[in-house]
C-alpha cells in the first residue's frame, strides 16, 4: 500500500475526509476515528497513533469487549462476515488463505473455543505473524483469564491500528 498523505495533510483534512480516510484504524469503530479528529492538529504522526490508543485505554470492559467482537475470525471468507478490505489484506498478508486444510481446520477449531470461552474472536495482527505463529499463539492463549484477554486482545489491536495508520501516514 502506498502512503498518501503528510501529517500536516492529515492536519488539514475535512472531518468528512479524514473520518472516510481512517474509518477502519479501529475495525468497524467509526466512533473512534470520531473522537480522534476532534484531537487535531495532531503535528507528528506519533500523536495521531496515540490519540486512538487513548480512546481504547478509556473505554470500560464492555467497551473494549465490543472493539475485540469487531474483529472477524481469523481465516473466515469475506463473504460470511463484514470483512474490511484492511482485514482481508491482513490476513492474505500473514498466508491464511493459502494455508493447508488441516492449518485452516484447527484454526476453526481454535477460533471456536476461543470465541466459546471469552465470548470475543481472537484478535492478533496478522501482518505480524504467519500462519503457524499464529496457531501458536491462539493455542497458548486459550491458556488465560478473560481480563488477560482483553488486554491481549487491545494491545494487538494496538498494533493492527499502527501498521494502518502507516499505510496511510508517511513518518515525520
């Protein structure tokens, strides 16, 4: 993907603009990129990123429950769920489409028990893992508390939302 814009370009957007441009950070929460325009001028690319981490570390457990039941399941096809243009790359970009049948079959299975055990799909940033790393990490995860979770889950889509925010941003 290429960046288009400046931060000093981010600065000067409309609101309809920058809310059309930043619209899936957050996967699915316009409310987010609402609450971050009102934060502009943002001047380094860094306060950009930050002002979206600050709208997820406010938000109360319920609210970051919601942010995680955003996500799609690793691996699901575009046409069984409202998966984002940014999420299909993710996830073409970490080899789940072209996994082997027994890699997507356990990864069904893993995403199921996560789903029955938290409530929420897990959420990791496939632009940052293969397909075996992140069968690795879904099972090791399994493993912990729903409060652990939910932070794991936020902090990943932490990440999720930076390497967004860099395929748009150049860097100062």
């Amino acid at each position: 993907m290429e960046k288009i814009l400046k931060i000093k370009q981010v600065d000067e957007l409309t609101d309809e603009k920058f809310t059309l441009l930043f619209l899936n950070i957050i996967e699915h929460c316009p409310e987010a990129t609402e609450a971050v325009v009102a934060k502009r001028p943002f001047f380094k690319v860094e306060n950009l990123i930050n002002s979206y981490w600050q709208y997820l570390d406010e938000l109360d457990e319920n609210g970051r429950i919601n942010i995680l039941k955003s996500h799609p399941d690793l691996g699901c096809k575009k046409d069984e769920i409202k998966l984002t243009n940014e999420s299909q790359f993710e996830q073409v970009s970490a080899g789940i489409e072209k996994a082997d049948k027994t890699d997507k079959e356990i990864l069904q299975d893993y995403n199921k028990l996560y789903k029955e055990k938290f409530t929420f799909p897990f959420v990791i940033c496939a632009r940052q893992n293969m397909v075996k790393d992140i069968l690795k990490a879904i099972k090791m995860r399994l493993k912990n508390s729903k409060i652990e979770e939910i932070k794991n889950g936020i902090e990943e889509v932490k990440k999720i939302g930076k390497l967004r925010i860099m395929d748009i941003v150049l860097s100062d």
